[in-house]
C-alpha cells in the first residue's frame, strides 16, 4: 500500500464547482462516500438556533422520488447506510456500501441534496425526536457540560457559542417552511465536495457522481469566513446542577487553532503532549494514574474551518471536582512555562508519524483525510509531506502554540453534576 | 495439531496455549491480541467486578515494562493498545505497524505471569473504577438494564454488569485481586490471534519465542451455573432522576451452539434492525425494521434498538426504546406487543428473510476489513464456539428458512420467557 498521494487520487472540478476526489482500493468489496456542502449553522440566525441541523436532518425524510419508509428500505435491504449532518459551516454526508450498490447510495444522497419536500408530517415526527433528544440532554452530565463550556468560550452570537442542535424554545417554534427556506437559499453545488473511495473503477465514479450532481444549480452566494474570537480573558466559570447523578463532567478550554492556521501542526503536537500520548498523556498520567481522580481526562483540539475549541474532558467523582480542576490547570501551566523535553517531543512525533498507516487502513480513514485535504487546502501531496512537518516541529513552536492558546488563569470552565 | 490453509494457521503450544495467525495484506499494519477466558462470568458476590479491575491492574506495570511504559512504548510505534472485559472474556491488544508487532507480544508475554499489582497502584486505580462505574450511573440506560439483568439470571453469573457492585469495588482486596490473576492468566486459559501484514509462519515462530516457554498454570475453576428455564414474565421498575422514560425487554435466548441461534439473528434484524448483533454495529440504521415502523414511525417512542450478543452460555435477546415526552412507557410497551404477537403468529416474508442475509454479507464484509477487526471476530468467536463459527457464519444464516425463525419466534418471544424493564423519570419536565 502506498500513502495516498497526488499518483493515486483522481480530482476533477464539475461546472458547478462540485470537486470530486477517487481513490480506488480493492482490498475488500466496499465503498465509501464521504463530502461535505458549504451550509451550517453559522448560516441560521441565533434565535433560530437548530435550524440548519435540523434542515440536514430533514432531507432524508422524503424527496421527490421516494418516502422516508422507500429511502430506508433501499438502503437497509443492501446493508448500506447514508446520512446527512450539519456542522457549524458545512454539513457533511456519508455513505457506506458494499461497492455494487454505490450507485444507489449516490442516488439517495443526491435526491435528498437536491430534492427534499419536507413531508409535514415527517417534519412533525423529526420534532418530536429532537426534543426527546434535547430532554435527554438536559440530564447528560458530559453533554451539558460540552454545551455550556461553548457558551462561555465564545461571544454571544457567534456560531460556535450556541449549540447545533438547538434549544427547546428554538426548535419548538422552527416551522416546515422555514425549513424549506433554508434549503433553498443556501443548498447548492459552488464549493460541494465528493471523495470516494473503495473498490470501485475510478472512471465509472467520476460518471456516476457526476450524474447525479453535475446538472444541479444552486445559490453561489459568498459566505463570510467564521469570525475570529478574543482570547479569554479571565476565568469564566459556570456550574449546571443536575441532582441526582453519580459522577461530575469538566469541560476546561479555550478557542483553539483552525485547521488553516500555521501552526495548527504545532498546536496539534502540544495537545498530544498533553492529553493524547499514551493513556492520555500528562493529564491522563497525573489525574488518572497517580491521583486515581477519574476514568478519562483527555484534551482535544478540534482544529476546523473556525476558531474551534481547545479543550480537557473530564469525568470525577462530585467530591474530587476541585482537585482534578486544580491538576488540569497545573499541567496547562506546565506546558506553557517549560519547553517539553527532547524525548518526550520526539516519542509525540513518533506517535503521530508512526500512527499514520493505522488512520489509512480502512477506507473511512482514508476518505477523511482525502475530505481534508481538500476542504483546507493542504494539497493532495500533505500525507507525503506530513512526517517532515511533523518532524520540523521544535520544543518551542510547541510552547509558543500552548502560550498561544492556552492559559491557566484565564479559560472557560464548565461543570455539570450533582449539587454539592 | 496445526490446521494451514492459505496465510491461515491453528494450533495449540505444549502449554495449552491457543494460536490463531491469519495474514492480511492490505495494509502494513498487524493486530496482537490475548484472550483470557474470565470475566464476569466467573465472579460471585464479593468479587463482581474483580476481572474487569484485574483488566485496569494490567496496565500498572511488571518489572520489565513499569507503569506507563508499555502505553508508551506502543504509542512511539504509532500504535493503539488497550483492554476489554466482558461477561465470557477479557482481552488486550495493540494494533502496529506490521514491522513493530513484536512489541505486542513482547508485552502481552511478560504481563500474563509478571504484573506487579503494586498496593499503591492498587488503591489509586480502586478510585478509578469507582469512577467509572459512577459514570456509567450517569446513564438511566444503564441503571435499567443492570435491573433487567439481574431479574433476567438469578442463578448464573450474567446477571451482574462486568463492572461489577459498588459494595465489592469498595471492599475487594489486593490479595483477591492477585489471586484472580494467577487463577485465570495463564497459556491453557488463553488464545493468541495475530492477523495483518505479516509471513503466518513466522509469526507463529516469534508467538513460540514468546509464550512457549511459560509453564501451564492449573485446571481452571469451571462455571458450573445453569439458568433454570423462565417459567413466567419478570417485570422490573427503576424509579431515577431525568425527564425522559425507558422500556427496555429482555428474551431468554438459545445458546450459540444450537442452530436457533441463527434464525435468532435473522428475527432480531426483522424486529429491531441489523446493527444489533454485538461487536458487528457498524452504522446501519434500522429504519425500515419492523419494531421502527410500530413505535418510533408512530410518534410514541424516539428511537429503539436490539441487542443480541454470542456468548458461552445462553444469554438474551434485547430490545431498548426512548419513549418520547407526551407518550406512555404502556403506550409503547402495547405496541410492542403487537408486533411481538404478530412474529409469532405469522411467518415473516422472505423478503425480508432475503434482505437480513443481504445485510449480514454486508456487515461481514465491513467487519474483516481491519485488521483489528478481522482479530476481534476471530478471537471472539473462539471465546464461545471456534474461529469456523465466524467463517460459516453467512452460509449458517443462509440456511435458515421462513419457519425457522417462526418457530424460534414462538419460543423466544413468548411473554412467559420475557423481563420487562420501566424507566420512570423521578423528574417529570
């Protein structure tokens, strides 16, 4: 196997500026679509909060062509899967399939893409189980934390502060033709992506896809890049009571690196360093392993099309809240005042050069990376190169990415559990 | 003695140890695993959650790789590691880069005989499992279907979670900690699967370089639990806090071994979808299922699923529903019914006897296509039956015809061999 590269990815613009990307591997009789459409919640008015997701949720549940009860019968009669979901400025769609049926889970995707009807009462029964969702959120420790840390992390009115699935109130009064209106101001072809790989005839998918999405027009409207958020300046904290639960989740984090910055790759080795490597890395090692404080304290950083969040998670005990805070910020502290080691910079890179060939075995992997190389720019040839940039990345590069970033004193911190 | 067919090999070491090696060439990545079998099912009162526990101790250091170091070791080869207990098993494993798989088996050797269970290590990692049982409390699913467990078995072992009672997390010693380690970690209690990027025959050479030299321990404790047959429906309430119902119901199932199994797998994909049948999940939506159609298509519930897992002993089929806010759990819990009447009444079509084969070729293909994947099912399978349970598994399903699973319906979904489980929400929005 050779690391997907510029030789063995087909790319080719459509007219209608869909972009679409083929690699072909035939080590086992399946096939995955993977893409995105330029449409997400940063397009939905704060007071509409859930729209665009519930718009993506939508499509699948009725086209022109077939009912919601037909889309899914054809797909499960064939053991393949489709869905659509909405992110904060694209939403996505994937698919799954042995690679004989590829051309009906293109068909599928493409008649909810490109022509939804909004069943009213599917409409009706899509409410009914986001609510039911929403609810069961409002009682999920780690979910509430997540939502409430985005709240603190970001301005009021930015995309990234309110939560894409929406809230009770907002979802409540969102009505069919809202729906409809969004779907048709802003689903559209300019900027679409589809990658597909598996074992499939890289010439016959190149025809299928652009059968099934060649002819499709559609707005082609600019939208604005996400906007930039100040640092944080202080410590904002926010505790979410929910009586009656076992265990306390801790969100702890900042706005992060998009994927497009610089030094996003510096970022990404620093949080490596510090919740990732190993079980965990360092916040794994001191608040898991020698405080025995919880069962995951992990960091993440989510990289994106915006600004998104750097941040810890983690699940304690209600009475070990404040120490195990205490311990993430002293690692977060850590890691800004003092440059990380020469062995342990070198056992992160080696991590994340070596663990490469894992991330590309199956076709879902490859498809992701293929999705991102495109959507940020990074070139067909950034797998190739990946190990020198990775390899270039200094102990300072990865103290000024955490002194970038990151702050003991000053972050967004949200808890969710049981009342003290 | 040595079965060897195509990049395939089985064999048993002197020391009673299982090996599997299957190569795999698509990428250049090789997956390790040890199989042990003990798990919950071989616990009692005192010592739930003593297999799972023993799992964590693992991870905490030998002489040779102290703690962390094996972790990090895995991690600076690009590698994943981790653990898995359940009821029948536990398992380690580390998925590599084919050309550093030694590592793998450089420390799964040493760690089935020289895990130091350091006192210290032992009381910082009792928090941790505490933790991760009260985190699991978090979840009214949870706390449910550890009822419905627990009315489902009254005498055999599968009638408590893998994590175990608070009340043993609390109170279980190092010594009986220790002591379930050396019972149980040793080559005849054991199976060793490589599958990846590698020569079959040299791997089973490094697999004899590395374990052939550890002496078998002594017979193993047999289970000797059987389940009485269920003679009348169970019901179970979880009075919990939240704002949102669960019905969850649990059937008696036949064992793996019994040809049941099979049409079981194919009224379980009509009923609640394919995605059920553990370990293969994999994405598949159950839409079009008839179980979708009675309760969630009809506005009563938000979603519902099934479960249905291969194990040593029979064990049960489930099914799990969110009822929605403005309906009733009886609402749901009558539609469900039924449906359930109607499986038992009439035969389904072989449409849909066609299309559960179709999904479950599908799902077979998707679950050999890593080889942590391919690993998972070839040791998994020979925890409850052996590696040919998996390689026949199409051809198995394949023979099962529209009355089979009639029959299998009437006696599986009787209400008599049925648990029926209540989530009611303490706080109502």
């Amino acid at each position: 196997m050779s690391i997907p590269g510029p030789d063995d990815i087909t790319r080719q613009e459509l007219s209608n500026g869909i972009v679409i990307l083929v690699r072909e591997n035939h080590t086992s009789p399946s096939v995955v679509v993977s893409g995105l459409v330029h449409v997400g919640a940063a397009d939905e008015r704060p007071e509409q909060a859930g729209l665009a997701a519930f718009t993506a949720a939508a499509l699948m549940r009725g086209t022109a062509r077939r009912t919601f009860a037909q889309i899914y019968e054809e797909l499960e009669s064939v053991g393949a899967s489709a869905g659509i979901s909405t992110g904060t400025y694209s939403t996505g769609f994937a698919g799954k399939s042995l690679a004989e049926d590829l051309p009906l889970v293109l068909d599928i995707l493409s008649d909810a893409l490109r022509h939804p009807t909004f069943p009213p009462d599917e409409i009706e029964k899509l409410r009914g189980e986001i609510l039911t969702d929403l609810e069961e959120r409002a009682h999920d420790t780690a979910r509430m934390a997540a939502l409430t840390f985005h709240e603190l992390a970001y301005p009021a009115g930015h995309p990234y502060a309110r939560s894409l699935s929406g809230y009770i109130e907002t979802v409540s009064r969102i009505t069919r033709d809202d729906l409809a209106a969004f779907y048709s101001g802003r689903y559209g072809p300019a900027g679409m992506i589809v990658v597909v790989v598996g074992a499939v005839k890289t010439d016959e998918v190149l025809a299928q896809v652009e059968a099934a999405f060649g002819d499709w027009a559609g707005p082609t409207g600019e939208r604005a890049p996400l906007p930039d958020v100040p640092r944080i300046a202080e410590a904002r904290e926010r505790f979410v009571p929910i009586p009656g639960k076992t265990q306390s989740d801790i969100v702890l984090g900042y706005p992060g690196p998009p994927r497009t910055d610089p030094a996003f790759l510096d970022a990404a080795v620093c949080n490596t360093v510090l919740g990732v490597f190993g079980m965990m890395g360092r916040l794994g090692e001191k608040v898991r392993d020698e405080q025995g404080l919880a069962y995951y304290a992990y960091s993440r950083v989510d990289g994106g099309p915006g600004p998104g969040p750097w941040r810890v998670i983690a699940g304690v005990n209600p009475a070990n809240v404040a120490r195990a805070i205490a311990s993430i910020r002293a690692e977060i502290a850590r890691i800004c005042e003092e440059p990380v080691g020469e062995q342990e910079l070198a056992d992160n890179k080696a991590f994340l050069t070596g663990s490469l060939p894992l991330r590309l075995e199956t076709n879902e992997g490859v498809a992701q990376v293929i999705l991102d190389m495109e959507r940020y720019s990074l070139g067909l040839d950034y797998l190739q190169r990946y190990t020198g940039l990775i390899e270039a990345i200094t102990a300072e590069q990865v103290q000024a990415a955490a002194q970038r970033w990151l702050d003991p004193d000053a972050y967004a911190l949200a808890i969710a559990g049981p009342p003290a | 003695m040595t079965k060897q067919t195509n990049g395939f090999i089985k064999t048993t070491l002197d020391n009673g140890l299982t090996v599997l090696v299957k190569e795999m060439h698509a990428a250049p990545v090789a997956s390790f695993w040890i199989w042990y079998r003990v798990g919950s099912r071989n616990e009692h009162t005192g010592i739930t959650g003593i297999s799972h526990w023993v799992e964590h101790m693992l991870f905490k250091g030998t002489p040779q790789f102290p703690k962390g170091a094996a972790d990090k070791a895995i991690a600076r080869e690009g590698g994943t590691f981790n653990g898995l207990t359940w009821y029948d098993f536990t398992t380690y494993f580390a998925t590599l880069p084919a050309s550093r798989i030694e590592l793998a088996l450089r420390i799964e050797a040493d760690r089935m005989c020289n895990a130091l269970f350091d006192p210290d290590e032992v009381a910082a990692e009792r928090t941790v499992i505490i933790s991760e049982r009260q985190g699991a409390e978090n979840d009214p699913e949870f706390l449910l279907g550890e009822e419905l467990l627990a009315a489902a078995f009254r005498v055999h072992p599968y009638g408590v979670e893998t994590l175990g009672h608070m009340c043993d997390l609390e109170t279980m010693t190092r010594e009986q900690l220790y002591t379930h380690y050396r019972t149980y970690y040793a080559p005849n209690n054991a199976l060793a699967v490589a599958v990846g990027d590698l020569d079959a025959d040299q791997m089973l050479q490094m697999i004899r370089r590395y374990f052939e030299a550890i002496p078998a321990g002594p017979p193993i404790p047999p289970v000797t639990a059987v389940e009485p047959p269920q003679k009348g429906e169970r019901r179970v309430t979880y009075e919990g806090e939240g704002n949102v119902a669960y019905l969850q119901v649990a059937f008696r199932a036949p064992s793996v071994h019994h040809p049941d199994f099979f049409a079981l797998i194919v009224l379980s994909a009509v009923l609640s979808g394919a995605s059920g049948l553990a370990f293969f999940g994999g994405g598949l939506t159950n839409h079009s299922s008839r179980l979708y159609k009675a309760l969630v298509a009809t506005e009563l519930a938000a979603d519902v699923s099934g479960s249905l897992a291969p194990t040593v002993d029979p064990f049960l089929y489930g099914i799990s529903a969110t009822v929605r806010p403005g309906h009733t759990l009886a609402e749901v819990e009558e539609a469900l019914e039924r449906e359930l009447e109607r499986a038992i009444a009439e035969p389904i079509t072989q449409e849909e006897l066609t299309k559960a084969i179709k999904q479950a070729k599908a799902q077979f293909a998707y679950s050999s296509e890593s080889v942590t994947g391919k690993a998972l099912w070839l040791g998994y399978s020979e925890i409850f039956a052996d590696y040919t349970w998996f390689e026949n598994y199409i051809a198995n399903l394949s023979g099962v015809t529209v009355e089979d699973v009639q029959r299998v319906a009437q006696t599986v979904l009787k209400r008599s061999n049925r648990t029926t489980g209540w989530y009611v929400p303490t706080n109502h929005a």
